[in-house]
C-alpha cells in the first residue's frame, strides 16, 4: 500500500472511531489509546518495540499543531484547560 493511500484509510478510520471518543473525557480516552497501542505494540517482535513506541512519539509530536489548529482555531489551546474533566 502507497504511504498516500495508507494516508487516506488512516483519516477515514480515525474519523470513524472519534464519535467514539467524545464525551468520554481525557482521562479515559487515553486509558482507551493507551490499549489500542499496547495491543499494536504486541503484535511486533519485543525487539521492535522501542523503536516503534519512539516512532510513535515521534510522528504524535509533528501531529500536535495540526490537530490543536483543527479543534480550537487559530486561537489555539485555551488557558487553563487540564487533565480533568471538560464541560
């Protein structure tokens, strides 16, 4: 599969499970991606792992802005939102 393609179906699948997710408070949804990696992260040869999980981390950093852009606008992160629960 061409990294485009991969692309595509990566997007149309994270649209697909999000309305899962909201409502669900930060707490809990990184209870839930935490699993979802873990479970990815068993499926590759012990050896692999760490340099997946640096990947990951890695390719989760250059996504922040976007996805920061994407839910708040160009006013970005609002003040004083945390780890609790959002209204």
């Amino acid at each position: 599969m061409s990294e485009k393609k991969a692309m595509r179906e990566a997007d149309r699948t994270t649209e697909a499970i999000m309305p899962l997710l909201r409502g669900k408070g930060p707490a809990v949804q990184g209870v839930i991606l935490a699993e979802l990696t873990a479970r990815w992260l068993a499926g590759h040869a012990p050896d692999l792992r760490d340099e997946l999980i640096e990947a990951q981390v890695h390719f989760i950093r250059k996504m922040i802005p976007e996805c920061e852009a994407e839910l708040f606008g160009e006013a970005g992160h609002p003040a004083g939102w945390g780890w609790e629960e959002q209204p």
